[in-house]
C-alpha cells in the first residue's frame, strides 16, 4: 500500500498550479501544448502514456484556478478514440452538453460522435455553459476502444476531482481572510464559531481529496469497485465543495456576498459540478444499490 | 500510488488470518472482559503480535507501521477482544521507550509486551480534562522519593492495572506547562484507592483514582523533574497514532452490522440514502489513513490529515448507531439479545469526549493545521 504522489507527479502539480495562476482562461489549444490532452492515452496512439491519475492532477488544479475552457471533456474523451486528435470534446449526458458552444464534437451515450450543433443555454456558472444538440446532421460511430460507461466514469472521477480543487481554494481563501480581518479588537479567527467550520473544511476535504484519488486509481487500474468509488467520490466531493464554499462566504461576512469578490465564482461551479451527471443523493442510490441489493 | 498490499504486506495479512482462525475461539469473544483478554492478550504475546511496531532490541517485532494498520484493521473484522495491554503497548511502552532509564525499561518493557503488567493512564482530573496543563495532583520530594497526592480521573482499565502512568505536579509554586512530573506509580502500593465510575450505558468501564501519601521512588521519573510535560506530549503522540485504523476498523464492522440489519428488516429511501453516506465517509476516513500512515512511513510522522480521523469517526459512530435504532423501529427502546445497538448507541456519546473532545480536536486543527489565531 502506498497512498502518496510520485516526485514526477508532484512537480506536474507545481507547473500545472503556476501555469493556471497565470492562465486561468488560456485557449485549449495552449494546454494541447502543454501535453496536457491525452495524458493517459497510451504512446502508441498519440498520447501521454501516463496514467489517469496524473490526469487528475491536472483537474484537480483545474478545479482549483476555475478554469473556463473544455478541458475535462475533451480529456475524457480521448482515450475512447482510435488516436488522439486535435479537436475540443464535448460529451452528452442526461440530454445536456458542456462547453456546446466552445467545442467541435460531441460523444454521445451511444458512443455516436456528432458535429457541436445546438442551442446554448444560459447557465449560473456563466463559465460553464450547457447546450443541448438540436439536429443532427452527420454523426459517426467511434471506432476506438471502450464504453460510453468508461467515459462517463472518467467524466465524473474528473469531476471530483475538480470539486476538491474548489473545496481547497475556498478553504484556503476563508483561513487568509479570517486571519487579517479583525472585529471587537481581534483577529475573528481566533473566535471558535469563525474558525471551527473551517476546521470541518479542512476534514471533509482531506477527506474528498482520498475518495477523489481513489476513484482516479480504480479508474486507471480498471479496478472493479470503479462504478461504486465514482459514485462515491462524485458524490462527497461535490458536497464537500459545496459547503466549503458557503462556509467561506459566511467567515467573509458581507464582502463574500459581492460579485466582486471570487468567491461567488466558485460556489456556482461548486454546485455544477454537483448537478452534472445526478447530484450527490443520486450518486449515493448507486452505493446504495451496491450495499443493499 | 497503489493502493493494493504489497506482496510482503499481503502475506502478512494472510498469515495473521490464519492465526486468528485458529486461536480466537468462540470463548475468547465471548469470555469475560478480564480472564479472556488475559487469555488473548497472552496469545498475541506468544505469537509475536504484542508491540508489532517496537524496535527488536526491547522485545518488538520491528516492524513496519503498516503491519500495525493490517494487525488492527484485521482484530476489528474477526471483532477480536481488545488487547488489555493497550495503554501499555501504545502509551507507556512508546514513552518509556524514548524517555525512560535503562533501568525502566529493563524493568517494565518485557512485561508490558507480555501483558504481565497491565498499565493505565493518570492525566485527567476532575479540574484538569481538557486542559492538562491544569493538573493539581502534587509530588512532594522527600528523602530520596516522591510522596503524591491527589485525584486521577476517566482512566481506563485502573481497576486491573499494575501500574500508572502519572502526571503529577512537582513544584508548588508552577503554574501551567511549567513544574510538571511525569511517573511511572505502582498500582498496589500503599495509598492507591480505585473507584469505578458507572456510565450512562450502566457499565464501569473508567475509574477514579485516588492517591493519599503514595510514596513513588525517584527512580520512577520519566525524562526531567519538571519536564513532564514533554513526555506527556511523546504519550499523546503515540495516543493518536495508528488510533484513526483502530477506530476505522471497528466503524467498519460497526457499517457492516448495519447493513445485515438493513437487510434484514427493510430500509426506506430515506434511511438507503443515510447508509450509503455512512459507507462513503468510512471509505474515505480509510483512505485519508492510508495516505496518512504513507507519510508517517516514509517520514517518521503521520501526515495532517489524519488529525481529522478521529473527530469524522466519532461523529460517524453517533450517526450509524442511532441509524441503527431507527432500522429497529418502535421496538428500538426494547432490550433483547443483549441490546447490542441500543448499548452502541449511548457508548457512542463517550466517543467525541474521550482522548480529545471534538472542540478540542477543531481548535487543533484551526490552530495547527491551518495556522489560524489562537483562541485562547
């Protein structure tokens, strides 16, 4: 047993943060050029040859810096290709499509790629648009490798791993915050009712980053438990995002109530993510069913 | 990241299963507390499963860490008794280890690990729980010993014990962290009084300690007079430990037993939801250990996130058992076969009390994780 990143896979993280901090909506093409598309490809069919959770390092960051393009979708979609291509992906679940306006095709859940043709619609995170295909004009099925089922499973690991990204920056914006900001003449952090729900952040994400792991790791050793660790994941993830994003805007008080403030910006796609593909009590009928039946 | 047993690791856990097949009888599970954990305390001994973690040279089997995860998460599945030496084994052992005399260890270490000598804990006091710099339990030097007096209390296992594990206050005129003793007490010795303290389930798992005149040796000194508090620090350390795998491991067996219950009498949709959350958040304690126990591993100290183990476990056990309660319906107040859940159920309330309230776990976590002001 051994829980830990790689040296190689932690200085991933190190360039993948310090390049989002500066880029946070740099073109898909630059990220392309990062080798950040097909990272857990395999060589032989124009990827990274790495593994899926090196691919989640680079969501979680993603996650983390609120990143605006059609990263994740396209990312999950290319190991279901006979080779990886230079097109930006989209994927089709429950009738609706991220990115449909931002994005050249579209997988849908039967495994039939279609042109990104459709109506966009407007969404609370302005950064994630969803769109739903209209008319289909030329669709084709994938001849590539795998199931509709394993790019959803991706899609939603993806997902969460994202979700802890949110769950640590929010985190970490509520302790700077309540670090400085000083009433009845003390730091409000030094009061048990500002700094204890933190302290339930800080659990519960430390939590959702091991589910969120596990759930990569299930993912790239095809691991039987992969539906269930998913569903997991996806679930306590988006709940722990959530909630660390409201408990960031409380310790703000006003200000984290304010457009002009980030932190609206991760709340809205904290609650994206748990919507996208069933919300976290939809997940958890998936364990259920495991558990019970 | 592989998240498997390694084949070392995996061959490890084989042959203690093995061995517990074979060795934990049905009168062992079900034995008395006292005679059968003495009885299984004794196997465990002999077959080299006491002190997995200790280093050869005092009696230890060496090994790594991560056989101690596998040890506890494997007595939790066979829902083994506990080991009676446990404070032994995991507090004064480890203290006496790095702070004790040649001759303390000489002395006791053997009989820890043997179970001949079955230790207990003196920190808290009836003014000193959470805070343990308050502790007004005095040592007096007198002519080539310590004379103590004063009042332990909630400690574990005192009725049986030989020995104790005393923090005492040395100088009278100190205050806090400063002026404090830590000791090793003979249980039997003249003076020692144990009451036990019945708890809100009806049983007596805790005691009061009472010590009146008790003369204690100088030689029983662990570390410097008035330094105790850094080896008070070195007990708690190793308190919290692989404890997140003991108590995971038992939250476990705890989820499993509701499930079969689940099962059996029908949950609704409702109650599906809640079991699933329980087997999610265990999930995730588990592997927020393994990525703790990595760290400690490859470092020599646990990582930050398990300090949270403790705390999610505690409130988990209250959620699951009361869970449980409800699965039994109205007749969940009725007491039959022994009233397992209905028991669980108010234990479970001793958990965010005991080894560190959950308001003490917080303030840590908000103080030294995450660096935020002090409180206090």
């Amino acid at each position: 047993m051994e829980f830990a990143f790689t040296p190689e896979q932690e200085e991933l993280r190190r360039q993948a943060r310090s390049f989002l901090d500066a880029n946070p909506d740099a073109p898909l093409a630059e990220l392309r050029e990062l080798g950040w598309l097909g990272v857990s490809v395999p060589e032989e069919r124009g990827g990274g040859g790495l593994s899926f959770v090196d691919e989640t390092i680079l969501f979680e960051e993603a996650g983390r810096a609120l990143y605006s393009g059609p990263f994740l979708t396209t990312a999950v979609v290319l190991p279901a290709l006979s080779e990886v291509d230079e097109q930006a992906w989209s994927v089709e679940l429950d009738g609706l499509v991220p990115h449909l306006n931002q994005v050249d095709r579209v997988l849908r859940e039967d495994m039939t790629a279609v042109p990104a043709e459709g109506e966009t619609l407007a969404t609370v995170d302005e950064t994630r648009p969803l769109g739903r295909i209209e008319q289909v004009a030329d669709s084709n099925y994938l001849e590539g490798s795998g199931s509709f089922e394993a790019v959803r499973l991706r899609l939603l690991a993806g997902l969460a791993a994202e979700a802890v990204g949110v769950a640590q920056k929010a985190l970490e914006l509520g302790v700077a915050y309540v670090s400085e900001r000083e009433q009845f003449g003390k730091k409000i952090g030094a009061y048990q009712a500002v700094s204890h729900p933190l302290a339930d952040t800080y659990v519960e994400t430390e939590l959702a980053r091991s589910l969120a792991y596990w759930a990569a790791w299930c993912v790239a050793e095809e691991d039987e438990r992969t539906p269930v660790a998913v569903a997991a994941a996806k679930s306590f993830c988006a709940e722990t995002a959530v909630a660390a994003c409201e408990r960031s805007i409380q310790v703000h008080g006003g200000i984290g109530f304010t457009w002009e403030h980030v932190l609206h910006r991760y709340y809205k796609r904290a609650q994206w993510i748990d919507a996208f593909g069933g919300h976290a009590a939809k997940q958890r009928e998936v364990v259920a069913a495991a558990l019970l039946d | 990241m592989d998240l498997r047993d390694t084949p070392e690791e995996a061959a490890f856990r084989a042959e203690l299963r093995t061995w517990i097949e074979t060795n934990l009888s049905d009168e062992i599970r079900r034995g008395r507390f006292e005679e059968a954990g003495r009885d299984w305390s004794r196997k465990l001994h002999e077959a080299g499963y006491a002190g997995l973690t200790w280093p050869k040279e005092y009696g230890g089997a060496g090994a790594p860490y991560s056989h101690q995860a596998i040890f506890l998460e494997e007595m939790a599945r066979a829902e083994a008794p506990p080991h009676l030496g446990v404070i032994g084994l995991g507090m004064a052992g480890p203290t006496i280890i790095a702070h004790g005399t040649d001759a303390q260890k000489q002395k006791h270490l053997e009989k820890i690990l043997s179970t001949e000598e079955i230790w207990c804990q003196g920190f808290s006091e009836p003014d000193a729980g959470s805070d343990l710099s308050a502790v007004r339990t005095t040592a007096r030097s007198e002519n080539g010993h310590f004379v103590v007096d004063g009042q332990k209390v909630w400690s574990s296992f005192a009725h049986i014990a030989d020995w104790c594990i005393l923090v005492t206050r040395s100088d009278p005129g100190s205050e806090r962290h400063a002026g404090l003793t830590y000791m090793l007490v003979d249980m039997h010795a003249p003076g020692v009084e144990v009451r036990p303290l019945r708890q809100i389930t009806g049983e007596a798992e805790f005691n009061e300690i009472f010590f009146t005149g008790v003369e204690v040796p100088t030689e029983n000194v662990v570390g410097e007079v008035g330094g105790g508090w850094q080896v008070a620090m070195t007990t708690l350390l190793h308190e919290r430990g692989t404890l997140g795998f003991a108590l995971t491991a038992g939250l476990e067996s705890q989820i499993r037993k509701l499930i079969a219950l689940a099962r059996k009498r029908g949950a609704t949709p409702v109650q599906r939801d809640a079991i699933a959350r329980e087997w999610i958040g265990l999930q995730a304690v588990r592997y927020t250990n393994y990525r703790s126990l990595t760290t400690l591993m490859k470092t020599g100290i646990p990582g930050p996130e398990g300090s949270g183990a403790k705390l999610w476990w505690s409130e988990a056990n209250q959620r699951v058992t009361k869970l449980a309660l409800e699965l039994l319906g109205p007749e969940a107040q009725i007491v039959e076969d022994g009233g397992y859940w209905q028991h669980q159920q108010l234990r479970s309330r001793g958990n965010t009390i005991e080894a560190g309230t959950s308001e003490i776990l917080r303030n840590i976590i908000a103080e030294r994780v995450l660096g935020l002001p002090r409180s206090r």
